[in-house]
C-alpha cells in the first residue's frame, strides 16, 4: 500500500477491528454490483471510497432526467449516457486506487456466471424479481454471498444471502409476487433518500465480510421505514432443498411475465408497411408530454389505470405495449394476456430505444 493509499484510509486504518490489516483485506477484495441505479449508486461510491480493489458494474441502461432525484452519482449532463461507463469515470475520479470493470450487456443466464466467477462478493442492485431469482441462483452455483437490497415507496429491505451456508433469497421469499403486485419506482414512486440509505446499509455489510468486523447480516432481514425512522429485524431459516440447484430456470416464467417482446426496428417496418396494430402507452402523462408515438395513433392507458380501460382497447388486434425503458410494458402486456388479450407484444427498450 503506497504512501497515499495510508493517508487516503487513514480514518480506516486507526479504527479498531479494521487496521491495517483490515484495509489490506479491502484493496485485496473484488465485489460485483449488479444494478448501477438507485441502491448500485450510494454501495459504489462508498465501496470505492472504502478502498475495495476491484469492483465491477453490470448495467445496461442509460441515466434518464428522472433517475437523478435518487441517483446522485449522476449529473444532467450525463442524461442519455451508459450508466455502467459513466459511473466508471465518476468512480474514478472519487479514488484511482480501484479497479473498476464496466458491464454494459444486460445480465442474463448465459452471461451471468462468467461475468460473477471472478468476484468475491455479489452485490444485487436490480429492480425486477426474475433478476433477483437469477442471480440468487448463480450465486449458489458458484458459492458466493449475496448482499440484497430493495426499496417501496418509503420503505427499504436489505439481507445478506449465502454467507458461510446461511439462508438463501428463495428461503425469505420462496414464490414471487403476481405480474399485478409488482410495480417499480415509476409507476409508484419513491422517497429521493430511500435508496442511499438501503445501498449503504448494503455496503456496510460488505465492508464487515470482507473485513470481519462486526455481526453480518445473515438469516436476517432489515427492514426500516423512512416515514417512521423505525428499523425491524425478522429472523429467517434456510430450507436446505433451495441449495440443490444445479442451473438456471425460465425466470420470467417463474415470475409470471412471459410476454412476447418486439424490437424498434420491427415496430418501425409495420409502421412503414401500414399493418393494422394498436400501440398502447403505459407510461405516466408527464412522460407522454415529453414524447410519444401519437402520430401513429398510440394510446395513453397508464399501467395503473389499464385494468380499468380495457373497454379502450380491440382485441381484434395485435396490439404493441411500450412504456420508457422496457418493464411496465412487460407487466402491461401480461396483465393484457390475462385479459383475454391475445397478439400482445413489449416494445423492447421502450421509448429509449425507439428514435
């Protein structure tokens, strides 16, 4: 450890159960964040502030105007930029003593172990359930520790899974909640503050594996309530029959949104070849203000109100859902197949990807 690197954790290296011994430990280790949003934002920034010594970032999206009320790691001038690159060159400014491995692909089944094998700690920063079950699974193929985090409203979870054989993701949460059940952020909403303070509770647990110090939070869920300031902790046990899996699974059959999915490319050629489709919006007004397809004749049904304006919408044609990035128009187009609904299909990428 150079001169620098001493001055720079000196307030680590005098803090008892830490040393120098302890930061050695932090430079040596290489954790992965899965998810450079709203939670990936705040366990970046103090993991490499930390001193850990490779980290990597999987990300596939880009920084929109609205992630900056949360995702502090960002500026307006990055809107429209990769989020996993442009954290990099955030990152690096902040400590150039770390390694930082960007991911832009999205993490899928065929990429997910080769990308996970070379990393100490998994760190999941996703906001869908069939990624979560993913990556819960990959990390027991591969037996690494999972730091888990996610947040509702004004209310924040975080667990530590798979650590020295602790409990696992399916332990707390065997079955995922229905298509309907599972909204995000901007459908919903969400306290600017609630994902900080979930993304440093998740570094912190890092920062205690990696260093031992401290109590980790395993076979336990930490749960708190921004609007009350009130933390609870549930203990949970591990079933032994979630440690037999061998590979992956249809995950977004598992989860209930197995939807048919269109590129923009492909939704452009039937615009140009006038084909008979029905585009629907699921995004919120101020969204559609911003941008839309009106001019080939898209509806506006936001994804909370589509149950109740399905009186809008024939069944007499295949109908395209699109939403800004991609996941409402997947629940929409779901919910839609429930209906009755039968050529459905998700615009891939959303708004983003159609220019």
């Amino acid at each position: 450890m150079t001169s620098e690197e001493l001055t720079r954790y000196d307030r680590h290296i005098i803090l008892p159960g830490i040393g120098l011994e302890g930061q050695e430990k932090l430079k040596q280790a290489k954790v992965l964040v899965i998810g450079a949003g709203g939670l990936g934002c705040p366990v970046l920034q103090y993991l490499v502030a930390a001193g850990v010594g490779t980290i990597g970032i999987v990300d596939d999206d880009k920084v929109d105007i609205s992630n900056l009320q949360r995702q502090i790691l960002y500026s307006t001038a990055d809107v429209g930029k990769p989020k996993a690159t442009t954290a990099v060159e955030k990152l690096k400014a902040l400590n150039p003593f770390c390694l930082l491995n960007a991911y832009t692909d999205r993490l899928t089944a065929s990429n997910a172990l080769n990308i996970m094998a070379a990393y100490d700690i998994i760190v999941d920063g996703s906001d869908n359930f069939p990624t979560r079950y993913m990556v819960n699974d990959a990390c027991l193929m591969l037996n690494k520790p999972l730091v888990f985090g996610s947040i509702f409203k004004f209310e924040g979870q975080v667990a530590v899974f798979n650590y020295k054989g602790s409990a696992t993701y399916r332990c707390l949460y065997p079955e995922p909640p229905s298509p309907e059940e599972m909204p995000n952020c901007s459908e919903i909403g969400v306290l600017g503050v609630l994902p900080g303070i979930a993304g440093l509770l998740q570094a912190n647990e890092v920062i205690k594996m990696i260093t031992g110090v401290g109590e980790v939070l395993a076979n336990r869920l930490l749960r708190f309530d921004a609007l009350s300031m009130s933390f609870d902790t549930f203990n949970f046990n591990l079933n032994l029959a979630n440690l037999a899996i061998k590979g992956f699974s249809d995950y977004e059959q598992f989860c209930g949104v197995p939807v048919n999915e269109i590129t923009a490319e492909e939704l452009r050629e039937k615009i140009r070849l006038r084909e008979n489709i029905q585009i629907i919006d699921v995004r919120e007004p101020a969204e559609y203000a911003e941008k839309n397809m009106s001019e080939h004749g898209s509806l506006l049904i936001p994804l909370g109100e589509l149950a109740q304006n399905l009186d809008k919408i024939r069944k007499d044609l295949p109908l395209v859902v699109h939403c800004q990035g991609g996941g409402r128009s997947k629940r929409a187009a779901a919910l839609l197949q429930q209906a009755g609904y039968e050529k459905v299909f998700s615009l891939k990428g959303g708004m983003r990807g159609f220019n």
